[in-house]
C-alpha cells in the first residue's frame, strides 16, 4: 500500500488531490457523480464578506487549450454561507476548505473571522488576485507589501491552516511567496489563472463581457510547473500545485517540482470523477517505480 498522506500545518490529507475553488462548487453539486470522501480536499467557490453579483455574461469562453473566465467571485456572502451552506457540507467526509476573497485586507479579515468559528473548516485558502479598491484596482497579489498586507490581517483573526493562493501575473513569484510565509502563511498554493483574452471576429468583440479574464487549463501546466518549482525553493512552507493538471502524469510533475499537493481545477467541468481518477493513477504510478510513499517523489527535481 502507497502512503499518499499529506500534512499541510495542522490539516491532515489523506490523499494529495483537492478540488480548486470555483470549480466544484461546495462539493454538494458532485456527490452524485463522486465519492467526495476519496477527495483528499475541496476547496470551495470563492466567499466574500458581502454577497457579489459576478460579472455580466458572457463570462465563460473555451480556448484552444483551456478556458478563460471572468465570473467575478458570485456568491451571497459570509453570513449565507454560515447559515445555509455550511449546515450542508460540514458532514462531508474529508477536509472541507473555504477560499476567501475581498475588497481590502479589513474585509478579508473579516470574511475570515466568520469562517474561523466553523468547527468543520479546517481550514481557508486565500485569494490574494482580488483587486485591491484603495489602490486604484490593483491586484493585492502582484506586489509584496499588497499580498503581506491581506496575509498579516487574517492571521491576526484567523487560527487554523492559512493557505494563501498566489497569482502567476507578477515579476518575481518567490518574492511573493517569501513575504506571506513572513506574516505567517501555513501554505501557499499557485497558480491562480493567468489574465488572457479571446475576440469574437465576427462581431469585432471581446467574448467576455469585461475584455479580459482568467486562463487555465492545459495551455498553463508549463508556466505553473516553473513557478511551483521555483516558490518551492524560495519558502520552507508546504507549496500546493495546480495549473492544467488533467491526468496523473500532470500530477506527478507537479509533485516532482516541489509541491506537497495538488488541486484540479478546469479538468472537472470535462470530467467531474477526474480527482479520484487522478488520486488513483498516483498510487498506482508511485507503486509501478516502487515507491512507498508519496513523500519520496516531493521536489526530486
């Protein structure tokens, strides 16, 4: 038997594959397709403070090699997903983790406050891509004292595993890295999706309703790999992986790089058993070299 358990801080995986925010839900809408228990962790979509209408549409277009989105963080707020969601998912059988987002470290803060009194999360991942209002739209994420600032601010109210998620759309990546693992990230997980644009030739429009949105999906793998491979050198905290991973081939690098687990994100809207397939084709690729653990292949490269 191949030993696939993970420990991120304090949270115990049993298997190294999570789901990325946005693209399962909160787990509830896949339990008729998946057994959520064999799932090491589902991260659920992205929480706010405050309910968020999203963006207009269209918000979803494919590309050759994945999909952009621009679907602006939906949901009805902290307080809904206190009342109603959590109710229903703080049964499920594995690790349930709530992404977190906002407007200003305060709201973060705030958003994350409310989270920590959950006796059934364990844990939250940040997302530090959100545009910060007071500094004219930009993303927190693309500078150090932006991503400390929010990082500093919840590990003040916040005291379970701190996962922060970093965006691949800046200069230096590892500095990034260093400055949440300074104010007191559990974890850093990347990356986030990488802005990109698609145009509707025929009516001489972008096909977002907003221009520009998210890419992932395969086209992403390469520069993901890169960027786990060098944050895993730059940090001593455990790096979590995730970018076009499709297959647990794609896991493998990705582990090989330097990360401690992985997420699947876009694969699920084509396949949603594709997490337990990939935890599977783990143990059995670690088994067919004749390793006994998963731990034998973190950062070989």
């Amino acid at each position: 038997m191949v030993d696939l358990n993970v420990k991120i801080n304090h949270l115990q995986l049993t298997n190294p594959v999570m789901t990325a925010s946005g693209t399962f839900g909160y787990g509830l809408e896949f339990q008729d397709l998946v057994p959520l228990e064999e799932i090491g962790a589902i991260i659920v979509k992205g929480t706010t403070y405050e309910p968020r209408e999203g963006n207009d549409y269209p918000r979803m277009a494919e590309t050759p090699a994945g999909m952009l989105n621009c679907v602006g963080l939906q949901n009805k707020g902290v307080d809904y997903f206190c009342d109603h969601i959590y109710p229903q998912i703080k049964d499920i059988k594995t690790q349930m983790i709530v992404n977190v987002s906002g407007h200003s470290p305060e709201s973060y803060a705030a958003c994350a406050a409310r989270i920590d009194a959950l006796d059934g999360i364990p844990a939250i991942e940040l997302n530090i891509s959100c545009p910060n209002v007071k500094d004219g739209g930009m993303a927190f994420g693309v500078t150090c004292e932006g991503a400390a600032s929010v990082v500093k601010a919840v590990r003040r109210v916040y005291n379970k595993t701190l996962i922060v998620k970093l965006s691949p759309n800046v200069t230096s990546i590892a500095d990034i890295a260093r400055a949440c693992e300074a104010e007191g990230a559990d974890s850093v997980s990347l990356i986030n999706t990488l802005v990109g644009m698609a145009i509707d030739i025929e009516h001489r429009r972008p096909k977002l309703s907003i221009g520009t949105g998210g890419l992932s999906g395969p086209a992403v793998k390469p520069i993901a790999v890169r960027m786990v491979w060098e944050v895993s050198h730059a940090v001593n905290i455990p790096v979590i992986g995730l970018g076009g991973i499709m297959n647990a081939e794609d896991a493998i690098e990705f582990f090989m790089a330097g990360a401690s687990a992985i997420e699947i994100g876009t694969a699920n809207f084509i396949d949603p058993t594709v997490t337990v397939k990939v935890k599977n084709g783990i143990a059995e690729w670690l088994d067919q070299h004749g390793c006994k653990s998963l731990n034998e292949i973190v950062g070989v490269v």
